[in-house]
C-alpha cells in the first residue's frame, strides 16, 4: 500500500483520539446505553420486558445489517460508512430521547445499534490508510478501545441524571454528528489499494477465517450472561443503584485500560491476543457470578472482564488484518457480526439456564463456552495466511 500524503504525528495523534470518540459514541454511549437505561425508559413509557427484549434483539439484528453493508464496502467507501454511522446513531438517539410512546421509541432504538455496525469496519479501513503499517495494530487497538470510555461517561450521566433518561441521548446525538465530520476532517483519502475493493473476497479468504468465526461466535455467546445479566444479577444479590451502575462504569474502566496496554499487547500475535484476552474474560465471569454480593470482588471482575472484552474484539480485528491487510475492514464486518450472532444465541441460552438452575450457573456456563474459544488458535496452527 502507498500514500500520497505525508505523515504527521499529531494529526495521526487527532485522528485516533477522534475514532476513538465516535466508537464512544456509538458503542458505549447508544447501542450499549440501552440497557444502563432501559428501567427509567420502562417506568416512563410503560412497556413490558418481553418488549424490552423484542427491541434489544432488533437492535441486535440491526447492528449485524449495519456490519454486512460494512463488509461490502468498508474498504471502498469508509467516509460514506461513517456518514451513514453517525445518521444512524444520531437520529436514532435523538429520536430515542423525543419518544413519548413505545411505538415511536423501538424504531429508534433499532436504528441507532445500525450506527455501530456502520461505525467500526468504516474506522478500520480509515486507521489503515493512515497509520503505519508497523503501528496499526496498536491504533486499531486503541480506537477500538472507544467503547470502554463510552461506558464510563454513560455510567456516570446515569449516576448524576437519573431519572432523566432523554438529555444524555439528546446530547449524545449531537456529539455524534461533530465527531463524525471531525473524522472526515482529519482522513487522507488518497490511497491506492491493491485488491479490487468492489468485489467480495475469494471464498479461500472465507476459509482462512473460519477459526476465526467460531471464536468470535463462542465468545459472543459465552460474554452474553454479563452484558445482559450482569446488572440484574448484582441487584439480585442485595447491591445497591449506585453499586450496580458502578459495576458498568467497572466496565467501561477495563475497556479503556486496553489503551493503556496496547503498546504490550502489539507484541503478540493475534492468536496469543486473543487466547490471553478470552481467559481473562472467562475468569471474570465466573468470578462475578460466584461473588456478586461481594462488592469489591465484583468490580474487580467487572474491570477484568471489561478489559478482556475489549481486548479480544481488538485481537479480532488484527487477527484479519495478519490474514489479509487490505481487508482488514471486511474482517473486521465478519467478525463482529458473528460476535453479536454469538451474543444473541447466548442471551437466550443464559435466560433459560437461569430460569431453571438460576443467574449463577448461567454465568458458570457463559464461562465454560469463552473458555472454549480460547482453545480455538491451537487447533488450527498450521492454517496458512491468505496471500
């Protein structure tokens, strides 16, 4: 890949720090404000949990049409896919705060998880393209990373605006848009690829991905218990409001330190990111559903996990950069689609465990499936990369 442009440290340096925002945005601050949320919008919009879960899976299946269009035309249209990104989210969270009845609120709520589908494969192709090869996987990391701050920031407006659920979404929405146009700002849009970027990838790319696709699926499905049981459990046990909405600024407090670590992390390989990043993931699960009532333990494993989290969707995304570079933002649609598909298959799999056996073995169980993926590299060691 060549450049027509020259670099500059302190653009890059802004360029980073607003990718990083708008996955914030996108991720902590919409998609995944829903559940942080959700009990103040029941109360005032009176709609039952079945309907809080039909709307959560729509937003599910939205972000994963979000993603598809991503895979198609991520490397060939990334500035109209962060357009698309911040419409999206933006008119979605706008619309979600005006919404005086159920009706009206569910289409937004869908609409606005398609901006995170549209948001990260846009960010990969634009962080390729100007960032050096040598440290892309770093700053891949790093805006990758976005969501951890997202959920800190949306954590602490629950904290200090709660019951008041429309502001934080209002002014969300309208951060989102200049963030978006601060990103198209500081692209260098003149780079010559050497793949055809308007025709889908070979089916032996596909193959080489297929590992790759079951681990993303295992740990979709194995991290779903604490994305949506997570708070619920923690008041089960006897925590309080501002101990269970600590626990996801905990969250967001570990998905920000993969910041901090994405210098150490740059020095493994993907699969050795990924296997490192999972078990820390599963330890932390079942760490907070053996403990929950203790509440140091419990943010303990609430910043572990957070961080793991955060880590392994960064593993995935270098991992497709280490099979083919220049599509690296298909990958990225691909996988991320099978994360959510897996997270989808594990809400389901973790209520009807929980019904039965209750929340803690539901947690047990998500742990057992990520300790699965871990294993998942080493089975497939002499796959060879695409060329």
């Amino acid at each position: 890949m060549k450049r027509t442009f020259s670099f500059s440290p302190a653009r890059d340096g802004m360029l980073l720090a607003a990718g990083t925002s708008f996955i914030a945005m996108t991720y902590g601050l919409i998609r995944m404000a829903y559940g942080l949320f959700l009990p103040d919008v029941q109360a005032e919009l009176s709609f039952s949990a079945a309907a809080a879960g039909l709307i959560s899976s729509g937003a599910s299946l939205s972000y994963c049409m979000g993603a598809l269009i991503g895979l198609r035309a991520g490397a060939a249209h990334p500035r109209r896919l962060v357009i698309g990104a911040a419409l999206c989210a933006g008119i979605g969270s706008a619309g979600m705060a005006a919404a005086m009845q159920p009706g009206v609120f569910a289409p937004f709520a869908i609409l606005s998880s398609t901006g995170a589908g549209l948001a990260s494969p846009a960010l990969v192709s634009i962080i390729g393209r100007n960032v050096e090869r040598r440290d892309n996987n770093r700053a891949q990391s790093i805006v990758n990373a976005g969501t951890g701050p997202g959920l800190i920031v949306a954590g602490v407006l629950a904290l200090v605006l709660l019951p008041n659920w429309r502001l934080p979404w209002f002014v969300v929405a309208g951060f989102t848009i200049i963030i978006a146009a601060l990103v198209l700002r500081l692209d260098r849009a003149g780079t010559h690829r050497s793949v055809d970027e308007n025709r889908l990838p070979p089916k032996s790319w596909f193959g080489a991905h297929g590992h790759i696709i079951a681990a993303a699926l295992l740990v979709g499905a194995g991290s779903a218990a604490v994305w949506t049981f997570g708070r619920a459990h923690l008041v089960e046990s006897g925590a309080s409001e501002p101990v269970s909405i600590g626990a996801w600024i905990a969250l967001g407090i570990g998905g920000t330190a993969v910041i901090a670590t994405a210098g150490w992390m740059s020095h493994f390989r993907p699969p050795g990111a990924w296997a490192l990043s999972a078990s820390v993931v599963a330890g932390a699960t079942v760490m907070l559903g053996m403990a929950p009532g203790f509440t140091a333990l419990a943010l303990l494993a609430c910043v572990a996990f957070g961080w793991g989290y955060t880590a392994a969707t960064g593993a995935l995304i270098a991992w497709t950069q280490e099979r083919d570079f220049d599509r690296a933002a298909t990958g990225t649609s691909l996988l991320f689609v099978a994360l959510v598909l897996g997270q989808a298959l594990g809400a389901t799999a973790a209520g009807a465990v929980a019904a039965v056996w209750g929340l803690a073995a539901a947690f047990v169980l998500a742990a057992v499936v990520t300790g699965a993926a871990v294993a998942v590299p080493h089975r497939h060691k002499t796959l060879t990369a695409v060329p």
